[in-house]
C-alpha cells in the first residue's frame, strides 16, 4: 500500500513532500520516483515515525514496578493510543527481589506479543545506584552502591532486556561498574551529586547517557561544573527531557537542545497517575504520592513522576518554539538509539517496522499505526 501527498519526516531528519510504501508491517519504498494511482492521498498531512518514550514508570492506576502483568499490559495500550508506539519502561528504587519479577513481566509481554499494543523494546533499570542527596522520589531505604554482580543476574534473568541502567558516579566502585555495565547496555548518569571529575571520568569510561536532564543533579555553576558540562562536552552522550510544563522551564528547555544540538531525548517520566485525575493518590516505589496541580508531588512537596504522556511532550517542546525536525528527532530516533533499537524502529526507513503517526500542521490531532496497521 501506497500513501501519498504527504510531508514525510525521513531518515535524514527532514521533512519532504512526498509518498511511502508500507508492506506486510514495515516501510517499503519512501519517496518513490512512481506512485501508483490508486494510492492513499493524505492531502498533505505530516507524518512522523511512532513515539518512543525509554523513560516511563506508568499510566492508567499502572506502574511497571509492580511486577503486574495485566497492569503493563494496561500501559502498553495506553502508550499506543498516545503515539507511543514503542517504549522502555523504567523501574525504581526498589529491592532487587521486586525488580525481578517487574523484568519478568516485561520479559512476557515480549515474548507474548499481543496485538495492538505498543511494544515494548526494554527496560530503563532506574535505581537503586543513587546519591542520597539527590535522590528525589526515590526510596532511600532501598539505595546501594554499584553491584555489577547483582545487576548482572538481574540483566541475565529477563533475558538482556535491560537497555539502560542508571547510576550516581561518585559512589564507591561507580567507574568500575561503568566499565563493565556498558557491555551489556547504555549506562547513564542519573540521581547524582557528582562533581565534574566523577562524571568526566564515568564518561570516559563509557557512560553515553544522562538521565531526566536538570533533575536530580547539581546545576550548573562557573566554578564548579557538575554533570552537566561533563556530558555536554562528549558528543556520544545522549540527554533526557522531562517536558511536561512542571519539571523544566520552557527556556531550560530551549537551552538543553542548544547544548545537546541533535542528541536529546524526549521522556514522559509518567507514574500510574497518568491519565488519572486530579487529586489521585498513589504509590510511588513503596512512598505515597498524590497528583497535584497536574505534576505527581510526595508528602513533603518533592516532585517526583509526570502524569503526562510523550504525545503532549512533543507538542510542548514545539509549541516552545524548538524546532520541529529536532523535536521530532528528540522523540523517534535518539530514544531508539538509547535502547540499541535504530536497525528495527525509530524512522521512516525502508525495511523498518511500519510504526508511524499522521498528523496535522499543529499536531492537534493524530492517527496512530503500529506494524502498518492503524489503531
């Protein structure tokens, strides 16, 4: 099938008027010389690859932490009718006997592979190789510092399903985790209170991610530089963005892509308050937790997850006045990098799967297809 009169985002990371071919679940020809006569007219709608959100604990009264099956299954739904056409769900700082049966229910949902769902392509393992100090949401009755053995046998256990794993760089043993971890998956830098040495040097050692971006990190300041300019200056570091309107200011936002350019990654952050309403109670890696004025909050005020979905953070980053073309990269691409999932989704590419969004001028509005087939 042909779909033409379109203004396509390609592989080059551009936008061209043109047509594309979708066969048995994955692109065919993009930008063809010939278009048959009977093919779609989208009358020139955009068209985006699906969403990939690499950084969500939850939506719908669901959290992947929970280790529920039917409960992920419950968000994976969710994702795909907000464009999410794939993702990685990120666990918490919990014990590790709990995070084994969450990546078990991940590890079902992939070898299951029900219809209509979006897919899930890994997991962001995030916690529990935090900082005290900046530990945010996270349980501090459950921190360690970096146990590669233990976080192998959990990598091992679901299969090598763990794309990302997090970690504070200047606890005890953090450069020699990295050096190891980054073997089996991206390693990022998250929940940190390091200075720049400690995140240069993981760096150096292989970390090519950094984590929700501003939160749960020391600022930057003239003197004393932090994580931030360490992962600036290597260009194989990849950045989170949490762009729901409450965890970063439109103009940091602005600021994070011209320091990033082209290697930011735009997240959710959501917890089971997604799509719930306001004033809902819930929990929150074993904390309670309750959405209020639109951003998940604990007893005392900290802010912890979103309760929004990657769709409304793609309409925000443009709405921001961030480029289109880098927005879109931000939510497609570079997430599919993040999870070593490119050679499969990510763009719209001849021989990929044929997950893909049509939308309006002001993407208002959208029609979501997953494997070719809308949804």
């Amino acid at each position: 099938m042909f779909y033409t009169n379109a203004r396509i985002f390609t592989s080059d990371f551009q936008f061209h008027n043109g047509a594309f071919q979708v066969t048995d679940g994955v692109f065919g020809e993009v930008l063809p010389e010939n278009v048959p006569a009977d093919a779609i007219d989208l009358q020139g709608a955009t068209v985006i690859p699906g969403l990939i959100d690499v950084h969500s604990h939850g939506n719908s009264g669901a959290d992947f932490s929970d280790g529920d099956y039917e409960g992920l299954k419950a968000m994976a739904a969710y994702y795909a009718k907000c464009g999410v056409t794939s993702f990685a769900p990120a666990s918490m700082t919990l014990p590790y006997d709990v995070l084994a049966k969450a990546f078990a229910t991940a590890k079902q949902l992939v070898e299951e592979k029900p219809e209509g769902l979006s897919v899930l392509r890994g997991i962001q393992m995030e916690g529990p190789y935090f900082s005290y100090k900046k530990r945010g949401a996270q349980n501090a009755d459950y921190l360690k510092d970096p146990d590669f053995e233990g976080f192998q046998k959990l990598y091992e256990d679901c299969g090598g399903l763990v794309r990302i794993v997090d970690i504070a760089p200047e606890l005890p043993g953090a450069e020699e985790f990295v050096a190891q971890a980054k073997d089996l998956c991206t390693v990022s830098i998250a929940h940190t209170d390091s200075d720049y040495d400690h995140a240069k040097a993981a760096v150096d050692a292989g970390v090519t991610h950094l984590t929700h971006l501003y939160n749960a990190m020391p600022p930057i300041h003239h003197r004393n530089p932090g994580v931030i300019p360490a992962a600036v200056e290597n260009p194989k570091v990849q950045a989170e963005l949490i762009c729901d309107g409450y965890h970063i200011h439109p103009a940091s936002v602005r600021l994070a892509f011209t320091m990033f350019k082209d290697r930011m990654v735009l997240v959710s952050d959501s917890g089971r308050c997604a799509g719930q309403p306001e004033g809902t109670k819930f929990q929150l890696g074993g904390q309670d937790a309750w959405l209020r004025d639109g951003v998940a909050k604990l007893a005392d005020g900290t802010i912890a997850c979103s309760a929004t979905n990657l769709w409304t953070c793609l309409q925000n980053v443009i709405a921001w006045n961030v480029p289109e073309a880098e927005a879109v990269r931000a939510a497609t691409w570079n997430p599919a990098k993040a999870i070593g999932a490119e050679t499969l989704v990510g763009s719209i590419e001849q021989g990929k799967v044929a997950d893909f969004i049509i939308t309006n001028a002001d993407y208002t509005e959208k029609r979501v297809f997953l494997a070719g087939r809308e949804i």
